[in-house]
C-alpha cells in the first residue's frame, strides 16, 4: 500500500504515466484519502487546459507503416525543445498549467469554441478521448517487444485483470477470420477511468487495437472518424464504449467492429 504519495505521483498518475502496479496502489490510495481525490481532478483540470492552449504536436511522426497518417505540425526546434523540457517535469506542468488557468479566470484566454468560461460538452470530452486513444495507439503500434504489456498467453489473466477494472466480464474476442491474431493487452487511464486496450497483429500492416471503457447508458450507433491520420470506429451501448483503432480502410474497422459487438 502506497502511504507516501507526493504531487509527481499523482501528477504521474494523471498523465498515465504509471505501471499496473503503481496505478493500483494510488487508486487504493485516491480511494481512502479525499484531498488526494481534489488534486488529482485539479491536476486533470489544468492538463486539459494545457493541452488546449499548447496544442503542439507531442509525438514525432509515424513510421511509413502507417501510409494513411496526415503529416503532423512541426514546431520550432527552439520551441520543441522549450517544452518538452518544460513537460519532462510533474512541477514545471502544473505550475504552467496553473498560470492558464489563472489567465482563463481574468478572461484573456481564447477558447476553441468562442465561448470563455463553458465547460466542454459531452461531445467534447468523446472527441478528446477517442484523439488521446489514436494517439496512444500510433505510440505503441511502432513497439514490436514491448507491444503489450500482458502477452496474449496469459490470455485468462487478462480477461480477469481488464474485467475486473471495467466491472464486467471480459472474453477476448477472436478474430482470426478477420485476419488478426491476439497478441496481448494493456491498460490506459483517461480522464482518471480504465481503459482496456486488447491488441491484435495481422500478417501486413500495423496492429490493430480494440478498445473497451466506460460510457453513458445512451445508445450511440458505430461510426468512423479519422484521428490523427487513422480510422478511429467506435460505438456505446449498455454503458461502454467501444473503439476499433488502426491504420486501414472505414470498411476494415467495420468489419472488426461487426465481429466484436457478436462476441461481446
């Protein structure tokens, strides 16, 4: 049990910057001390309004296997290197972090929406999910040893840990007539809520994750979208949400998604 859990834990914890581990210790952790609770959603309210206001590019660009991808923004060298030096540390963030929010509340902050002081739409934070899953799949796309965290051998493991944290029952689906094989699982945390992602390799081109978290009760019908260059589909129904994420065609991800909703 986690007794000594400073502002960089918790501010690593936000970030999803922990392991399976630690992030089970500071959630037994967040459970049992209340302050701990208000920081991490101060943290999570001044990380989003970062990466508002500093909307750069956070990752380099992605290898030619992905041919779909638009070619990102390229910063300054000068630039680049003042904030990733600016970011590598939990203090440098918030305290950046808190100076927007500062400046939002005397009203000189531009919002995308034109509207200074609404809070982001439902619609808004679905959007910013499913851009923060694209982007941490084009990340992990490009491991080949580290591809998942739990490798698809541990396969009961899996559908016991991720089932466990998205307070369901899990079966990985299969997916072998849609040419894609199990290679294994990890975990994200968005937004402070678990997000299971199942990953499946094929024969040519990029894997391929499945995604499963928490959604509102509301049925909303499957539907692609293109995030950062790659076709993002997804769906929600009996309070989850479902997202199919990969670098192939709208009717691919369909097909996928077809087969996971008859499995799940």
């Amino acid at each position: 049990m986690v007794t000594n859990v400073d502002d960089a834990l918790l501010a690593a914890y936000v970030d999803g910057e922990l392991c399976s581990e630690q992030l089970e210790e500071v959630e037994q952790f967040l459970g049992m001390n209340e302050e701990a609770r208000r920081k991490v959603t101060r943290f999570r309210e001044m990380t989003a309004l970062l990466r508002t206001t500093c909307a750069e590019q956070r990752f380099l660009p992605p290898p030619p296997a992905f041919m779909a991808l638009a070619a990102p923004r390229k910063p300054t060298q000068a630039k680049s290197q003042w904030l990733r030096h600016t970011l590598a540390k939990p203090w440098m963030r918030m305290a950046l972090a808190a100076s927007l929010l500062l400046l939002a509340f005397t009203g000189g902050l531009y919002m995308p929406n034109g509207k200074p002081g609404q809070p982001p739409s439902l619609t808004d934070a679905r959007t910013e999910m499913l851009n923060e899953i694209a982007e941490y799949h084009i990340v992990y796309a490009r491991e080949t040893e580290h591809l998942v965290e739990v490798p698809a051998e541990r396969k009961s493991h899996i559908e016991e840990w991720l089932g466990a944290r998205l307070k369901r029952e899990i079966d990985i689906p299969d997916l072998m007539r849609q040419g894609l094989e199990f290679a294994g699982a990890r975990m994200l945390v968005l937004e402070g809520n678990p997000v299971a992602q199942l990953i499946y390799t094929r024969e040519s081109g990029a894997p391929i994750g499945l995604c499963i978290t928490f959604g509102e009760m509301d049925y909303r019908p499957f539907a692609v979208e293109k995030h950062h260059g790659i076709n993002v589909g997804h769906w929600t129904e009996n309070g989850y949400t479902y997202v199919i994420v990969g670098a192939m065609p709208k009717d691919g991800i369909w097909h996928i998604a077809t087969a996971v909703d008859v499995q799940l």
